[in-house]
C-alpha cells in the first residue's frame, strides 16, 4: 500500500489514534516473541486503553 492509502490526521475523529509501523500490521495480529512463542498485540493494547482511561 502507499502513502496515499494513509488518511490525513485532519481527516481522523478526535477518538481515534493513528498509530503508524514501519513494517505495516494490525493489532489483531500476531508477532513472534521467539519461534514458539506468540505475541498478540490486541490483549496488551486493551489493558492499556483501560488503564490510561483509568489515569484520566
């Protein structure tokens, strides 16, 4: 995909965060801690919208 593909902030609701990596992905998706051992990015990235909105 291409930068193109990418929406302005501008164009982005106040609620949602941009989150940009450089090697693309999703936070349902699976990363590799080692080679058997599975990293999954949507768990620790609800516990993280909780605690912040907990700071807040």
């Amino acid at each position: 995909m291409s930068a193109a593909c990418v929406p302005h902030l501008s164009e982005l609701s106040q609620s949602i965060q941009l989150e940009l990596t450089t090697y693309g992905g999703h936070v349902g998706f699976i990363s590799w801690h080692s080679l058997l051992i599975p990293m999954y990015w949507l768990e620790p990235r609800i516990i993280q919208f909780f605690l912040a909105q907990i700071k807040n």
